[in-house]
C-alpha cells in the first residue's frame, strides 16, 4: 500500500450514518475491556443515559473481578466473558455476592475468544475498548456481523489495516480516540474534497520540551506521570515515547484515507484542541473540549446524535492560554518511524506495535532503560525489511509477524541488559 487512496471512502465518515438495526429505544451495546479505563468511563455514560444506551454483554481480562460483577450487577447484562479461564470460580463467587438471593445471574463466557464472540453477539454496537493488538479479532468479527463499531482500540486497525478496510462498510466505524473524534467530527465541516491536511495534536507527555540525552535516566516513575490524562500504563508509557502519537498518525491514514505527507502531528500541552483539519480555503476547524474521554465515547456510541452533558464544557468566563508547538523528532522519533512502516504496510506495523507492546513491558520491569523503547523497536522494524504482504495481509500474516518481532524484541532487550550488567 503506497500514499495513494487505499480503498473508495474513508472509513470513518461524519456525513455516512450505517444504522442497519435503527428502531426506537435504546441502542443495545457490548463494551469489550469493561473495567479499563475507557469500559468505565463508557458505563459510567451508559448509567447516566438509560434512555439512549443498554449495555447487553461485558468482556474484560479478568484480572478485577469485582468490578466486572458489580458492573454487571448494575448494568444487569445477558453476559459476562473473561479473558482468563483460571478467574472464572473467583468470578462466580464475585456476581454470587453483588446480585441479590435468588436473581438470576448472567452467563459467563471464558478464554481467549471470549471477546470475539461477544463481538460477534446480537447488538447495535460494539465498543472495543480493549488495549492492544488482541483487540483485532473483536474488531474484526463486530465488523463482519454487521455491528457499528465504535473503536478505541486502535492497535487493531494499525496491525490489520487491509483485513479491517476490507470488512468494514461505509460509515461503519466510529473512532473513540479523542484525536480520531476530533477528526471525525471537524470533518463534517466540509467535503472529503476540500481536505488540505489533518493536524493531529500531542500533549508531549511528560517529557515536553527535555532532549534525548535528558531522556537517558528517566524513570518508570517519571513515565507514568502523565500531566493531562489518566490512562492505563501501557498508553500512559506510549505517551510518554509518542509511540501513541505514531499510532494514532496510521490510524488516521486508514480511517481517512489521507495520505501521511498531509498528516501533522504539533505539540499542545493543555490538551484542549483534540486535532484539527485545515481545508483547501484555508480555514481550520479545531474540536476542544476539556480533557475527558466521556465526550468521545458518546461520539462513538450515540453519532449522528449527540448525548448531552455527556462531558463538562469550558468556562469561557475565564481566561485560559492554549500553546502549540513544533514536534520534536529527534528527542522523539516515533512518529517518524510510525510514518514510515505505514507507508509500507503489509506485516511493518503489526511488527512495530509488537515489539513496542514488549519494549514497554521491559522498561515497566525495570529491564530497558526509557530511550531503549525506541532503540530497540526501530532496530526490529529494520531487521523485519521491507513487508511483501500488501492487501493480501491475512490474520496468519499478522500472527506470525508479531511473534517474530516479540521474540526479537526480548532477545535484544536481554542482549541489552547482559551487556549494561557487565559494563
């Protein structure tokens, strides 16, 4: 796949509306990653719209339990799945405590497809709020059952761009992503045609504004202070490379079919403008909100409605200061590189995300020092070469590209350790 258009629309399209279950009454929802940080705060809208939103069927890992009970006591769901098998007889005991004597529990789904079947489940919509690359068989099953999509697990449109483009109908998808629903919906100010650029914005993590050499003895610690949004430690990490930034670069070429030369990335620490496009007549129309992921989950969950107060709203009464500047590259190279595996597709990105997933853990493990991440993801993505896969990429493909490069990621990241041991 080059920089030219890669299929007839864009995926995710304000002014298409796919609706094949539209009828009155609230929309039924599955939330995969119930009890993340996105599954909470979606429930937490859904409880607060009962008129709009009811959830059916709930998946998580597996590892909080409790709280998956007590979500699906609330929500009083068809279906509970997990991740895990070993959680279920904890499970049990966790929805035998939260439901009342004698109420009827719900069915419990257990092991690594769990989710996939969920996905696939009667509803209206699926919200694949799942981290990581496992979310791509969800997605894809929610796409060929015909559900409307309301995606935040972006890995899965990075790792299976052409198996996702090939499933996916017109308007079907809806990007959760606060840059995508940024996007998504300054989009609807004008035609595809009149599209200069997209302008993504960054935070720059916590690390804004420090060189490369600064970056040498940061800690974990350091990492995961986040100075804008509370986010789980993998993403929270992947804000802190802009790992997350050059996902989110390929996601909006897929979503939008916009070639990457017109995808820019600045820096706006108070995270207020989400992303902007720039149309041919020069005008640029930006979405701000403060920062608050409810708002892009109602996007995604109630367009072409909106659902009000679904997220708090400035207080134009008070004075505020918005910055954007310039990305650094060279302190931060992620995004570049990101550019350049989605410009050659096929297996390159399933590679990338892969090895960043295990890159990420070993400096959460203490076992990779911070600028190791993108030392050790970049030499992988250069050992993989140059993908022949193309359109035709199958789900083989992309298995055996991220096991390939997880299993060359840690043996560089020991290699790396072995060697710093010694020195």
């Amino acid at each position: 796949m080059t920089d030219s258009p890669a299929h007839p629309a864009p995926l995710a399209d304000p002014h298409l509306v796919y609706d094949p279950l539209a009828g009155d009454g609230p929309k039924d929802v599955v939330v995969l990653g119930s009890t993340g940080s996105i599954g909470t705060q979606a429930i937490d809208l859904v409880l607060r719209n009962p008129d709009r939103f009811r959830v059916t069927a709930l998946s998580a890992n597996g590892g909080r339990v409790s709280l998956l009970a007590e979500q699906a006591r609330r929500l009083r769901v068809r279906t509970v799945a997990v991740a895990r098998e070993d959680v279920v007889p904890a499970l049990r005991e966790a929805l035998a405590a939260a439901y009342g004597p004698g109420e009827p529990l719900p069915e419990i789904l257990a092991g690594p497809g769990a989710a996939t079947e969920l996905a696939a489940s009667e509803c209206h919509t699926v919200l694949n709020g799942i981290t990581g690359s496992i979310g791509l068989a969800p997605t894809l099953a929610a796409l060929e059952a015909g559900r409307t999509l309301a995606l935040a697990n972006k890995e899965s449109l990075i790792v299976g761009g052409p198996l996702v483009t090939a499933l996916a109908k017109p308007g079907q998808i809806i990007p959760v992503d606060s840059e995508h629903a940024a996007l998504f919906q300054a989009l609807a100010s004008g035609s595809r045609a009149d599209v200069r650029k997209l302008v993504v914005t960054a935070s720059g993590g916590p690390f804004r504004g420090r060189t490369r050499a600064d970056l040498a003895g940061v800690t974990v610690e350091d990492a995961l202070a986040h100075p804008t949004w509370a986010m789980g430690p993998v993403i929270t990490i992947n804000s802190a490379t802009l790992v997350n930034k050059g996902l989110e670069v390929i996601e909006a070429h897929l979503l939008y079919d916009i070639p990457f030369d017109r995808i820019e990335v600045v820096v706006h620490p108070q995270s207020y403008v989400h992303s902007m496009v720039e149309f041919t007549d020069g005008s640029t129309i930006a979405q701000a909100t403060p920062p608050d992921m409810r708002g892009p989950i109602a996007i995604g969950l109630g367009w072409p409605e909106r659902v009000p107060d679904a997220a708090p709203a400035f207080d134009w009464s008070k004075a505020s200061t918005w910055e954007f500047f310039p990305l650094d590259n060279e302190a931060f190279p992620a995004v570049n590189l990101a550019r350049h595996v989605g410009k050659l597709a096929g297996t390159a990105p399933a590679v990338f995300n892969a090895a960043n997933e295990e890159c990420v853990a070993a400096f959460l493990n203490g076992a990779l020092p911070f600028n190791g991440i993108m030392e050790t993801v970049t030499r992988v993505v250069e050992e993989h070469g140059t993908p022949d896969a193309g359109t035709s990429l199958t789900v083989s493909d992309v298995l055996e590209a991220e096991t390939w490069a997880r299993t060359r990621a840690r043996e560089i990241t020991a290699t790396t350790a072995t060697a710093e041991a010694r020195a």
